[in-house]
C-alpha cells in the first residue's frame, strides 16, 4: 500500500488532497533490538512538489470527529433517513465530547407486535485506525440506502451503531489510546465508568 501525502499549496492553488505517492517502497523487519523484540520500518522515496510547503503523510485516509458531526448533521437533515435513523449522545468523554449512538430500524406500526433482534457495530475504538470509520461510512451508506436488501434489513433488525468510539483520542492524535493512556479494546471489563466512558455505556447497552 502506497502511503498518503497531502500538500497545503497544492491543497489552495489545484484543489488536490490526499493522494497516493511514493517509489521504491519496502516494509521489512530489522535485526533484533537489546530487549530481545523485533522492529519493522517502512521506507519510501518521494520528491517533494514545491519549497517552502508545508506536507503530511499518512498510511490512510483521515476521517475527523468533525468528519463524522458534518456526517451525522447531514443524516439528521434528510427527511427520508432521519425517519428510521435516530441519533442520540450515548455518553460524554473525559474531555467532554460526545460519544454518539444511531438506531437504525423501520418504525414499528402500531399493530406490529414483532420483536426484532439488535446488531451492534462500533468503530474506531483505536484512534489510528482511520480506515474503520471509512468501513462504518460505506455500511451507513448502504443501510441508509433505498435498495431492497437495506429495506429488508431495517424491517428485519435494530440496528446500533457508534461509529466513533474514541473521540478524544482522534482529535488529539492519538494512535491507540484514550486520554487516560489506556486502551479501551483492552477495557470493556472495567468498572471505572469515568475512566473508560464510551466502552462503560457500550457495554451496558448491549446487556439491555
């Protein structure tokens, strides 16, 4: 996989964002460090487009906390999947952003008795692994849709989704942690609701 570059002049004189660069790329392990643990480098060469610019890099593409706000308000706005796609604050995090959960299901009538199973579906539990909140915009996507199989799937199933789990750690920059240094993957058993919020609320939905 090639790596991701974006330049800001290139960004404000063409319009272009990321893009796929790099020649001559390798990923390989090196010799064994003193703590007896192996270690890997990925290398690339790349010829930078302009002086005085200002680049990222990045192994895939960004999606943002406001990414997703931008994407949950334009839900919210549409008359047709704002009917079976309710958005709601499952929680706030330690710096207090809000954690979101969305019910997606046919509304019942009033003579429909059936109980529906639940799918769940969380994303970006780890800050850096940008490509599942990418995953979780196609199912939304797809789910929201107007084909015949999304149709059946929403008579058939409630589903809940919390497509950004670690928020903070997004906005922030980090690559696998919360703000409290911790991993929530590694957290779904802990009883520190104020430490571990959005893994607390999730877990508890699920029992219910």
């Amino acid at each position: 996989m090639r790596p991701l570059f974006y330049s800001e002049r290139e960004a404000n004189a063409h319009n272009i964002g990321w893009q796929r660069i790099g020649d001559q790329i390798k990923y390989y392990r090196n010799n064994q460090g003193q703590d007896g643990r192996h270690y890997f480098s990925l290398t690339w060469t790349f010829q930078f487009p302009h002086n005085k610019d200002t680049c990222y890099f990045a192994h895939c593409y960004p999606y943002t906390y406001t990414n997703l706000k931008e994407y949950l308000s334009s839900i919210n706005h549409d008359p047709v999947r704002s009917k079976f796609c309710k958005i709601r604050v499952l929680c706030h995090t330690m710096a207090g952003n809000m954690v979101y959960v969305l019910t997606i299901t046919t509304p019942l009538k009033n003579n429909d008795s059936r109980k529906r199973k639940a799918v769940i579906l969380t994303a970006r539990v780890h800050p850096g692994e940008t490509n599942s909140s990418w995953i979780m915009k196609g199912f939304l996507d797809y789910i929201l849709g107007d084909s015949s199989d999304a149709q059946l799937l929403r008579d058939t199933f409630i589903f809940k989704m919390v497509p950004m789990l670690n928020p903070d750690g997004v906005i922030v920059g980090n690559y696998r942690c919360s703000l409290a240094g911790r991993d929530l993957n590694r957290n779904y058993t802990s009883l520190l609701k104020e430490s571990f919020p959005s893994v607390w609320y999730t877990r508890n939905m699920i029992r219910r």
